[in-house]
C-alpha cells in the first residue's frame, strides 16, 4: 500500500518543518543551453496563414509555483537561481518520500509529524492540505504538479500573483465571502461544486483567469481562426471560445466560463471576459467580476499569461498575476469524469440518511 497524503486544513507547521523542508543546495551549474523563457536574439513571432501571430498548439501551466506566496518560505517574488534549484529539490524529494510504501506498523504519515515528508512537503506547497481531509487524501503517485518553480523572463518566481505581498489584497467590507460553503449544501446536486458534478475542472482551469491547479491534468491545445480562438482544457474536458468579432452579449445569460471576447494587440491577444455564473465564481466574486488577459508568444517554447481581475464591489483596485505556458510533450487526451455519476447518490444519501436519525432522534427526546 502506498503511502497517503494525509493533510488537515489548517494544519500549523514548525519553523523545525520548514528548516527541514529546504535544504540549503550547492550552487546550480551554468546552463549551457539558451533560456527557453527569454526571446533569442532576431527571433520573430511566427504567424498563422491568415496573419495572426500563432499561439495555437498543446501547453502546459504546470508548475511548483503556487498561485499565492508562501510567506514561511520568502517575503520576494522573484527568488535566486539557489533558492529556486532549492525548491525544486525538496519538493521532488518531499514527493518521492511520500510516495514509499507506507509502514503497516506506524501507519501513513501526517503533517503534523515535523519529520514527516508529508510536512515537509505542505511546507513548500502549503494549499496540499487542501488534498486530504474529508476525500481521504491523494496518493502522491497520481498527481503531476510540474517539477520546477515557474520562470518568467528569467527570473524565478515565488509565486503566480504580482501583488506586493503575493497574496489577493483586502476584500470591501460586505463583499460576498471569498470561498463558498458547498461542502456544508447537501440539499441537491445542484448545490455541490461544478467539479465534484464533473461539469468544470476544480482549481479554475478553464474559466479565466486559467490557474495551474497544482495536482495534474493542466494541460491545454489553443486553435486559432480567423474570428475565434478555442482553448480546450484537459481537466475536464471543457473547451472555451473567445470570439474576435462583436462586443459581449447585451443580456444577463451566464455561461459557465462567462462571456470572452478578443482581439490582437501587435502580438498579444486581449481577451476580456465577462457574464460569470455565481456557480462559477472567483472568490467569491461573480455578478461583476471582469477579467482580462494577455497571450503573448514570447520564444519558440514559451507563451508568457498575464491576467488581471476586477469588481467594484468586492476589491478597491484590480490585481493579478503572471506565468508562462510551455510546450505539452504530447497532445490532449479525453478527461473522462464519472466520480459525480457514483459520489453524488452517495453523499446525498448520506445526508438524506443523517436528517432521519436527527429526526428519529428529535422525536424520542420528545417521548421521553
């Protein structure tokens, strides 16, 4: 039996956790090969056959990186060669070691175990402890989060945001709470999430702004037309269209990626995006959420994303972040999704079931 990832939302971890995690690495060797995030002298952005510059193909957004900085770990956004070639070696070595067969007498490790890989490994990538809890964990064998921190121009990233502090700044007083409490809805199945009911992948894939989701499946192949760019997702299995051509709808119909349009700046397309469902939301912001983007093909193996998010009633100013797409080895596969077709009669059985024992157990107290 492989060994879990046992992770408690919340868990609080040791500066011992943290000095363990990130061993200090000899300095990395000079690369001998061209920076594939840097433009190479002369080089010119290809361009499609009907005159745009050509973004299509597979990507991927995979990357250790996370989207929010990890304060225990650096107050900058842009760490040290060292520091990076640091980060990637404990989190491949965090990895490996959670991925060993578990010891039947001692059980699978926990995060509360300072010495633990499993801590080690949250103290690098603290939002892995969103993957355990109530689902039992993932075993590290099935996911691919990427194996390096996220280059940009050059320089390594601590984290996806821009913001001072890397972190989404202060919400208005009465803006609508940043996350939802679907877990606690079991009154039908169109209250559960869109990614437990397989209709949107989980970690905002595909509805912008397109976030790595940090476990796998992050995976994309970009087509272009003349009047449209289609994104399709791998996870899971969704496809959006930015059309070229008009302005947004003039009605209030939400589609579940919202409402995107295009057009070409010199070589960076421009998408705006509006009409989100609340269902759909970004932190908790929906009704007059935009977010726009900018593709960039910056080298033969890079396109550099940047985004950028905005709503009056729930942030005094817009804010975003940045990444680069690389080439996907590969093309993009079916994401076949059936865990809703077998979880959902389960979990609101199961709810269905716990409201007739309260009730049950309501009517002896009253006998009694």
């Amino acid at each position: 039996m492989r060994r879990t990832l046992i992770l408690a939302l919340g868990t609080a971890l040791s500066t011992a956790a943290l000095a363990l995690a990130l061993p200090a690495p000899a300095a990395p060797a000079a690369k001998t090969d061209a920076d594939p995030t840097v433009t190479p002298p002369g080089w010119k952005v290809p361009k499609t056959a009907f005159g745009q510059p050509d973004i299509s193909g597979y990507w991927s957004n995979a990357t250790m990186t996370p989207l929010t900085r990890n304060a225990k770990l650096t107050d900058k956004l842009v760490l040290s060669a060292t520091e990076a070639k640091g980060l990637e070696k404990a989190f491949a070595d965090a990895l490996a070691a959670a991925d060993a067969p578990t010891d039947e007498k001692k059980g699978p490790g926990k995060v509360t175990d300072k010495d633990s890989p499993e801590a080690k490994l949250v103290a690098i990538r603290p939002d892995f402890a969103a993957a355990g809890g109530d689902v039992g964990g993932y075993n590290t064998f099935w996911i691919d989060p990427g194996a390096h921190m996220m280059e940009v121009n050059g320089e390594y990233r601590s984290s996806i945001l821009t913001t001072a502090n890397g972190l989404p700044p202060a919400r208005k007083p009465g803006a609508a709470p940043a996350f939802g409490r679907y877990r606690d809805n079991y009154d039908s199945y169109e209250s559960r999430s869109l990614g437990e009911r397989c209709i949107m992948g989980f970690g905002r894939n595909s509805t912008p702004p397109m976030l790595a989701n940090g476990y796998y499946n992050n995976d994309y192949y970009i087509i272009q037309t003349p009047d449209a760019v289609a994104i399709q997702v791998e996870l899971i299995h969704d496809t959006r269209i930015v059309r070229l051509k008009g302005g947004h709808r003039p009605d209030d119909v939400r589609p579940y990626m919202g409402d995107s349009i295009g057009h070409w700046e010199g070589n960076t397309l421009v998408v705006e995006t509006t009409n989100f469902p609340q269902s759909d939301n970004f932190m908790g912001s929906w009704k007059h959420l935009k977010v726009t983007e900018w593709f960039t093909r910056v080298s033969p193996t890079r396109i550099n994303y940047r985004f950028q998010v905005e709503d009056p009633d729930t942030w005094d100013k817009p804010w975003g972040g940045e990444y680069d797409f690389a080439p996907l080895k590969g093309i993009v596969y079916e994401y076949a999704c059936h865990e809703g077709n077998y979880a959902l009669p389960s979990i609101l059985a199961g709810a269905r079931r716990k409201e007739q024992e309260a009730d049950a157990a309501k009517a002896k107290a009253g006998g009694e």
